[in-house]
C-alpha cells in the first residue's frame, strides 16, 4: 500500500500552551469506545471530572465543553490534564490524531493536516514548495472505487495543482480557470471523450458566465450555516468592500485540491468540490486582513467553522448548483470583477 504525503506534513508540531487557540476550544470530543471505558475506571478527582463531563448521544461518547467553550479538562496553561497526568498514550483517537488525517482510498491512503489547527494552518499557508511524497507498506491495499474514475482522477489532479502555480494570470483567473477545468472533468467523468484543455480559452469563456458578482449572496449562503463562535460571525458581518487575492491563496487552493479532488470517487461530482475550493478562496480574499497572520487565523477560523461540521459541508456541497450565491455566474462574477 502506497501512502502520499504533502511536503509539509512533518513540519507540523504541536505548540501546547502557545497555541493561539485549542483543538479542544468550542467542540464537544469524541471518546473512542477503548479511551471511554478506562475513563469510566479510573479513580480520584480525574476519574470524577472525566466521568461528569461525558455524554452519550446516538450511541456514540463525547467530552462536552463548558460556558467559556473550553473541554474541561484543559487546564489554564494550554495543556491538557489527561494528558499531563496519564500521558498521550491516554488520549482518546480523535485527540491523539488531530490535526493529522488521512483518507484511504484502498491502495493508497492521503495524508494531511487539517487547517482548522492555527499551527498547522500556518505551516501550510508558508510552504511555497508544494509536493507530495510516497511511502510504500506491506499492507494489502484493495480498491474500494471505481478504479476507472480514479485513474482519471490521478491523472487529471496534477493539471488542477499546476494551474494554481501559473503565475501567467492572476490569482482570481487561476480560480475561474480551476472552475472551468472542473467541468472539463466531469463532462469525461459523465462519458465524454478526452479532450485537451486551453486555460487562456477557458478563461476567455469564463468571462462570457460571469455575472455582476453579488458578495451579499454568497455571504448570505454561510449566515444560513451553523456558526459555532461569536468571533466566525463577526468576520462574516465585517467583509471587505473588494477582494484582497493575496499571495497564499495559491496554498490554499493547492491544500483544498489535494483535500477534495479524489473525493469526487464517492459520488461522480467533481464540480461541487472545486466550487467549495473556489468559494473557500472568495470568502478568504474578502474576509481576511492584509498581513500574513489575520489571513492565517481568518483561514482557520473558516475552517474550524466549515471544514468540520459535516452538515455545513454537506450544505455548501448540495447547494452548488442550487444556491443563489453559488452560482457559476456570481463565483465568476466576484473572481473577474
């Protein structure tokens, strides 16, 4: 089994008590069934407090937060009394693991960061080198795919990865080229015969579909969401008047690809991945700051926000075609304004 790697996966190391934020800050954790069974055993005051902080709900065990949004057992300077008391051997799957992930798609498995973690975040956003490494194992590995979808797939990500590096255009050219490109895909992923791709023709018809370009509606799509903080609302009441598309968004753009691309195996739809992707890019260039580290903390906030709650995601991957902010013509419309 092959397992790939973005080059800046091993840069990433937890900062503890400097992180600017928690993994464990406004989110209820999931207790694994192992790690929820030795909270319950154990005696003394943090048996007690583990004990009185679990819930169940739909058969599944949770750490809830308290008023201040913290995880109970956080402690004040940052680090966790879990694990200063019984080690990181203690920590449930989901506190061990994050921000690491990886997706398995039979015989090869992706591995990433999330960019919800402020630190991790910040490492991805700084890597101007991006590329990928592969390690092989001795675990079978078994399709579990349409093996002729992600052929095509493989072969067709480099391309979308490269178009966002094309320094011939600018940053909102590339992301309407990358829509573009998307459906170019998806018309061979629904049976079309290949065919090469122009970007400069592309782009040329992009500008024929854009609109007038509506912030406000594409706005209005994420008020529609849950939002989990005061500090998530407050971004989105406080846009810019005009798009900021600075230089990271090219990281961005390349992490959400890498993220999203082979997903399109699950259900046939490439295009409402890379329209999350260019919608990500929109809402970081009008709601992020001119400096490196407001656009660092406004990334993960939007992640923290979007990338983990599965029903906002699920709610911007089914309105793509649907919601008026979503729209070919207004995603367009605010990229070539």
């Amino acid at each position: 089994m092959e397992h790939i790697y973005p080059s800046y996966y091993n840069d990433f190391h937890c900062i503890a008590g400097r992180c600017p934020d928690s993994c464990c800050r406004e989110w209820d954790v999931q207790v694994d069934e192992d790690t929820a069974a030795n909270y319950r055993s154990l005696e003394g005051p943090l048996g007690d407090a583990l004990r009185s902080a679990m819930y169940e709900e739909d058969g599944d065990t949770y750490l809830g937060h308290n008023q201040e949004g913290r995880c109970p057992l956080w402690q004040p300077d940052g680090l966790c009394r879990v694990q200063c008391t019984l080690g990181h051997d203690a920590l449930s799957q989901v506190c061990q693991e994050f921000p690491r992930i990886k997706q398995d798609y039979g015989p090869f498995i992706e591995h990433d960061l999330e960019m919800s973690c402020p630190e991790a975040a910040r490492i991805m956003l700084s890597s101007k080198e991006w590329s990928l490494t592969t390690s092989a194992t001795e675990e079978p590995g078994e399709p579990e795919c349409d093996e002729e979808l992600m052929a095509l797939l493989q072969r067709t990500r480099p391309v979308a990865l490269s178009l966002m590096a094309d320094t011939r255009f600018s940053m909102g050219e590339r992301l309407s080229i990358l829509l573009m490109y998307s459906y170019h895909i998806q018309a061979q992923i629904d049976g079309a015969e290949e065919t090469p791709f122009d970007p400069a023709a592309a782009l040329e018809e992009a500008r024929g579909f854009a609109g007038a370009g509506d912030f406000p509606a594409l706005l209005d799509t994420f008020r529609n969401l849950e939002i989990l903080t005061d500090r998530w609302k407050n971004l989105l009441d406080n846009p810019h008047a005009a798009p900021s598309w600075f230089d990271c968004l090219r990281q961005l753009s390349q992490y959400g690809i890498y993220r999203y691309y082979y997903q399109a195996v699950s259900d046939y739809d490439l295009v409402c991945r890379i329209k999350f992707i260019v919608t990500y890019c929109i809402m970081a260039a009008f709601l992020c700051g001119d400096d490196f580290a407001s656009q660092v903390n406004c990334i993960q906030l939007f992640s923290k926000e979007i990338e983990n709650d599965s029903e906002n995601m699920d709610a911007l991957l089914d309105g793509a075609y649907t919601c008026p902010g979503l729209t070919d013509s207004n995603l367009l419309g605010l990229l070539l304004q």
